[in-house]
C-alpha cells in the first residue's frame, strides 16, 4: 500500500489537525472524529485520508 493510501494513526491525526493524542481520542470517542478501529476492541484508531481532508475542509483549515 502506498504511503498516500494508508490511513492515519492517532498521532499523525493529531499532527494534522494542530492538536493532541488524547484530543483525537476524545474525539473519536464522542463520534465527532469520523475514524474507525483497525481490528477489535481495543485496536488502535485509524483514519482515511480523504476523510481527514473533508473534515478540515468543513472546519475550515484548508
């Protein structure tokens, strides 16, 4: 899979979005992050690429 197709682990989403971890965890856990679990339970967090575009497309970042 090429660098631009694989999905973004927490930091990376954080990093992105100018905040921290913990914040995109709360995120993800309040359903305002649109992210997924790569696997079971307690999986990390991932998200797509085109996704994290949209959303700060629609929070106006870009």
């Amino acid at each position: 899979m090429r660098k631009a197709e694989r999905p973004l682990g927490v930091n990376e989403i954080a990093a992105e979005l100018g905040c921290s971890e913990r914040t995109v965890r709360r995120l993800y856990k309040n359903g305002t992050l649109p992210a997924y679990k790569a696997g079971g339970r307690t999986s990390p967090i991932r998200m797509d690429r085109k996704a994290l575009a949209q959303l700060k497309k629609k929070r106006g970042a870009v």
